[in-house]
C-alpha cells in the first residue's frame, strides 16, 4: 500500500465519522448516553472506543504506547466528544500528511495496553484502524437510524464516488 492508498482511507475515514458525529448532535443528551446491546454500549461507548482506537493507534504509531484507552467518562456530552474528536482527526491527519511510501512499508514496535510487546507494518495498522473504525461507525448508524436520525450512507464507495 502506498502514500496515496492510505490517505484516501484516511480522508474516507474523516468523511465517514463527520456522518456519524453530525447526526449525534442531533440526538438527546438521554439518547447519547442510553445504554445498548451493541459490544461497547449505546452511542457514547462506541463512539468513545472509536475514538479511542484512532487516538491510541496513532500515538503507537509516533512512538508512544499509552497504557489505557480514553473512559466514557471523558466525555459526558455528544459536543465534548465532537471536540475532542476534532482535535484527535487534525493530528492524525498530520500524521498522514507526513507519511512516505517507505515508511508505510516498514515496521513500528509498540506495547498494548496489557503491557505486551508488538512489532507490526504500518500499513497494516494503519488499513486495520480505518476498518476497525468502520465496524463500528456501522453500529452507531444503527443506533442513529433507530432514532430517527440515520447518517444516510457511509460505504467507501459513496465517498468516492462523492469526491472523484
């Protein structure tokens, strides 16, 4: 995979949760908070985990290995998640900016969160983030468009066929 491979997931990704997170604005502080039997909860639980894989991932990748993921907690507001996750997108986007075609191709080491130790591609990680991150965008469409709020289509092939 290359510079521009990746910056097309990257930029798809980046249109994909302004779907989701600008219909969240939308729903009820009840609503974002309400519980689900989705794997990590209602809206703000996904959406937080969502949040928390890109933010983790790219400080792995720069070179750091937080030793926990972001709390629910942190956010107790649809607008202080939309805030933070703005500002966690304008890193990462940097971070992409930054790439090269050989540094995608080469190795990073990094320690999860129990401590164990990894060596793995960047392109690969990279390629699992925007993945990961759509499984659960899905999940939040679905909680979303059971509100009556649905964020309409967020297949890759839509964005691209919204911006080429």
């Amino acid at each position: 995979m290359n510079k521009q491979d990746i910056l097309t997931l990257y930029k798809y990704n980046q249109w994909a949760n302004a779907k989701i997170l600008n219909k969240v604005l939308n729903v009820t502080q009840g609503q974002y908070l309400a519980p689900a039997s989705f794997p990590h909860g209602g809206l703000q639980g996904t959406l937080v985990h969502a949040l928390s894989a890109e933010w983790v991932w790219r400080k792995r990748w720069e070179g750091t290995s937080p030793t926990s993921l972001l709390k629910r907690e942190e956010f107790p507001t649809c607008e202080s998640l939309c805030t933070r996750w703005a500002e966690e997108e304008k890193q990462l986007m940097d971070f992409v900016d930054r790439l090269t075609d050989e540094r995608l191709a080469g190795t990073f080491n990094y320690t999860n969160t129990s401590g164990k130790p990894f060596t793995r591609i960047l392109w690969q990680a990279m390629a699992h983030v925007v993945n990961h991150g759509t499984q659960h965008r899905t999940e939040a469409a679905a909680m979303l468009t059971e509100l009556s709020h649905s964020p309409g289509d967020i297949d890759l092939i839509y964005f691209l066929s919204e911006t080429q």
